[in-house]
C-alpha cells in the first residue's frame, strides 16, 4: 500500500466505519485487554454488589483514599482497565466506542502516538478524580473503574478530526460534529446522583480539546525510549543483544510516516521539508516491496 492510500488522503465523509478487525492494531489489544480483565473479575469473584466489585476490579480500581497511600497511586492507570461488574454495558459502550471511532484516529495519529494519548488520558482523568476526592469531596469511600474518560477523549478527537464524516446516532445518520455536541451536552446535563463521573468524561473531553487544539504531541516519549535503547548499546559492550531492532525500525519508520502525513493533512503538502518529501518516497518503495514479499 503506497502513502496515498491512507485514510489521510480520502474525503471526511468517506470514513470507513464498516465492523473490520486488525490484531495488530492497538483498538483491538486495548478491546482485548478489556475484555480480559472483565471475564476475569466475573470468573474469579463469587459474588459482586455494590459494595464489593469482585476480586481483579478491587485490586485494579482507584479509591478515594488512595491520595492518602502513595503506594497505591499505579491505580491512576490500571482502573482505566476494569468496568462495572454489576452489569455488561459499562463495558460494551466503551469498547463500541472505541472500536469504531478509534480505528479512524488510530489511522490519523498512528498506532504508538494512540497508545500514548489513550494511557496519558486514562492517568490525568484518574489524577484530576483524585484531587476532586480529596479535596472538595467527603462521600466515605467512593471508587473509580472504567476507560470512559479515554474513549470520550479518542471520540472527541474523531469528532475533531473528521467533523463531516457520517456517524449514526442510533439508527440516524448525522456528521460527526453532531455526535461531539451531544457527548459534550449530555455530560454537562447528567445528575450525580445517577453514579456516572461525568467530571471523569469532562477530563477526557478536554484532554481531546487540548491534544487537538494546541498540537500537542507525545512522540518524544517514544524517542526517549529510542534514547535509552541507544545508551545501552553505547554502554553495554558487544555482548549485550538488543531482540527485535529490525521490528522497533519498522515501528519507528510508520510512526514518523504517520507524523508526516498528519502534517500534511494539517497544513497542506507544500508545507513539509525537502528531507520529510524523500523519506515519504523512501517509506512508500519500502512498504510496497514489505507487501510484494511472499
């Protein structure tokens, strides 16, 4: 597949949003992972209920003390990865969502940029819950659990991104613009007293609005871990042997090709250097030839 086949270079409104499945795509490990830890809580806990949310959920989700015990603070992440044991549909919304609003963004942003993005969301909403907690709440014991601030802020950015495109609310179709304003409207208008973090799915929105809005970027976490790998090679010795260099090249070439490209999207094509036109020319030939191998 050459450069001008992404989905960078077709109309807003021809979005593809047909039901597809790439197992190398990150959509699909995070919808795996997901489901996992949900069958997991359901197979290893007896019983659930509103006090007790089974066995993988209590040792996953974020409580509100957890401000108080640093130690526990790896809950601003792995809460993020568990949902409501009382019931499937915390769950299939999310991953609904996910699977087909994410698939687009994934495609615009590339597949390591999403995973950083959809991670660093899930952190900052769990940390802004936190402090709401601990410092303007006083509700007993009170518990986070669920990807809902990262899905809205990947829904917000296909919204972002493909305003035009056609979505289907229910079983009407509408542009995508439409499906933004009434995730923002139906956040702002729920009652607390229904059990839904809103101010988690407000979090999410505005991590979306700021990544979009202000072109922020979490590319340099990944030259960070390019860094290290460096160091250890430049340090290590010969014997040291690093698995998998052709792999993280390839994953390397596709994330700066994704960038390039996202450029171009952004701002026109004349906008790209003499040296980001050769490497797309360079990237396209290497693709083609990876395709044409038996």
């Amino acid at each position: 597949m050459g450069i001008y086949d992404r989905n960078y270079y077709r109309e807003e409104n021809e979005i593809d949003l047909r039901p597809s499945w790439n197992q190398k795509s990150a959509v699909s490990t995070l919808i795996i992972i997901n489901v996992a830890v949900f069958v997991a809580n359901m197979l290893l806990s007896k019983t659930v209920n509103q006090t007790y949310q089974g066995v993988v959920n209590e040792l996953l989700m974020l409580s509100g003390d957890d401000f108080e015990r640093p130690y526990m603070l790896w809950h601003v992440l792995t809460y993020g990865f568990c949902h409501d044991a009382l019931g499937i549909w915390h769950l299939l919304f999310n991953m609904l969502g996910l699977y087909f609003l994410g698939r687009s963004v994934e495609e615009r942003y590339g597949r390591w940029e999403f995973y950083r993005i959809y991670l660093i969301t899930i952190v900052v909403c769990g940390l802004v819950w936190l402090i709401k907690q601990q410092f303007f709440e006083s509700n007993g014991r009170v518990v986070l659990l669920g990807a809902s601030g990262a899905v809205l802020c990947i829904e917000m950015l296909f919204v972002f991104n493909f305003p035009t495109a056609r979505v289907f609310l229910f079983v009407f179709p509408a542009p995508a613009w439409v499906l933004g304003i009434l995730l923002v409207l139906t956040n702002f208008t729920s009652s607390p007293s229904t059990g839904i973090a809103t101010d988690v799915h407000l979090t999410g929105i505005l991590c979306a609005v700021a990544y979009f809005f202000l072109g922020l970027s979490f590319r340099f976490l990944g030259d960070i871990r390019g860094g290290w790998r460096r160091w250890l090679r430049r340090h290590a010795g010969p014997k040291l042997k690093i698995h998998g260099e052709s792999t993280n090249s390839v994953a390397a070439d596709d994330d700066e090709a994704d960038r390039i490209l996202a450029k171009i999207h952004a701002t026109g094509q004349d906008s790209i250097s003499g040296k980001e036109k050769k490497f797309l020319e360079r990237y396209s030939r290497a693709v083609r030839e990876r395709k044409s191998e038996p």
